[in-house]
C-alpha cells in the first residue's frame, strides 16, 4: 500500500514550457485535491475532483488543468510555466468530504510533494 | 474574507516540556483539522475536530466553538516533534479547506 504517490520530486522549467505532475492513490478514495504551497503562505488549493469525471476549481486554478479519468489518478497539468508558479505542489486524498464527522474518513492523505521551479 | 491565524509562527522549547500551538478563526466552521509537516516537506493529518477534545498519544486537541479557537498541546515534548503544524478550518457551505501559515516548532535537546 503506497498511499498517495507524486512524480516528479523536483523539476525545473523555463519560462513557457509545459509539464504534468502526476499524482497516484491505491486507497480506493474519491476524493482527490492539488495544493501548492508558497514560503510564509498556507497550502492554497488549485483544483479537486470528488470522483472519476467530475474536476472543480480550487482557490488558485489559473494557469493549471486536471483530469480524472479514473480513480487512482489526478495529474496536474502547466500548459505555459510562469515564474509564479515555481512552488511546492502536494497532491492529496482522502476518503470522504472533508467536513464528514467520520474522522478516519475524512483524513487527508498527501503525497511527498514536488518542487517546481520555472525560471 | 474567512482566514484562519495561528501563533506563535515560531517556537523553540526544551525537550521535555509542555508545548502549546494556537489556531485561531473568523466565522463558523464544521470542521477543523491539524497537519504536521516534516523537516522534510511530508504532510500527515493529526486529528479532525468538530468539538471538545481529542488525544492521539502526547498530542491533545481541544475546540472552543465558541471562541473560533483551537488548540494543539503536545506533553513531554521530544526533538521528533520538531516540525511545522497547519491548522486548517471547513467553513459551513465550503467543500474546501482554508488553512493557515503553520507553527515552526523546534524542540532542543
């Protein structure tokens, strides 16, 4: 059982380029989320898909596009890098809606996290 | 604007002793979780809190609803503690959560 798997590490792009940060989960859970995280700000949510097919805007989608074809994964992809979108990406699932009572349903799992820089 | 403030941003403490984190909030929540991130950058989730008081070994939980005030307490603290805690709150009608800046704690030994 991997839990919540994210390739690449660490990446550095140029300015324009394009790339996809994959993101994988074996729990079985429908819940999926792409944060990013900047120095001294809170993880800031850039989109989420509660299910196979079905993706919704975050807090910061501009400059990014999902997909969820299936329920394992949830790539985020970068068409035009741009300098402010070097940052730390986390890839996160968890079972159930966030506000379900049922904590052990609604716990996050993140992945490891990738280093994005595009210079 | 819904944010969500936690203090202190940076604590240093000796090992052994009684560490308090605090998480503080603007309007009401459903739900509200504590995160740790390690030195290394990994995310795990602590607890999630909708009321009261939780305990998970030498970490404690509590809510104030009331007050829009959390807590995260650690005893006899250990430099594995050493690490950045995230409050993040669920506010009532959002799927999404906000979350704050993070707690750098460091436990000397």
């Amino acid at each position: 059982n991997a839990g919540v798997t994210q390739t690449p590490k660490f990446r550095i792009l140029k300015i324009g380029q394009s790339m996809t940060l994959q993101c994988a989960q074996d729990m079985n859970h429908n819940y999926m989320y792409w944060y990013r995280q900047d120095p001294g700000m809170g993880l800031k949510l850039i989109y989420y898909s509660v299910g196979a097919g079905i993706t919704d805007k975050g807090e910061v989608p501009n400059g990014y596009n999902v997909s969820r074809s299936t329920t394992e994964d949830f790539p985020l992809r970068l068409e035009l890098a741009a300098p402010s979108q070097t940052s730390v990406y986390f890839c996160a699932s968890s079972r159930a809606p966030l506000g379900s009572l049922r904590e052990h349903k609604n716990i996050q799992y993140f992945g490891a996290g990738t280093r994005l820089s595009v210079l | 604007k819904n944010e969500v403030e936690q203090s202190p941003q940076n604590l240093t403490a000796q090992e052994g002793e009684f560490i308090t984190i605090n998480c503080s909030y603007s309007v009401g929540i459903s739900a509200l979780h504590w995160l740790q991130q390690h030195p290394g950058g990994g995310i795990v989730s602590l607890f999630m809190l909708s009321s009261g008081k939780k305990k998970h070994g030498r970490l404690i939980a509590t809510i104030n609803i009331q007050e829009k005030h959390s807590s995260l307490h650690i005893t006899a603290s250990h430099p594995r503690d050493s690490a950045v805690y995230i409050c993040a709150v669920l506010y009532f009608g959002n799927e999404k959560l906000t979350f704050g800046t993070g707690t750098r704690l460091t436990i000397i030994p």
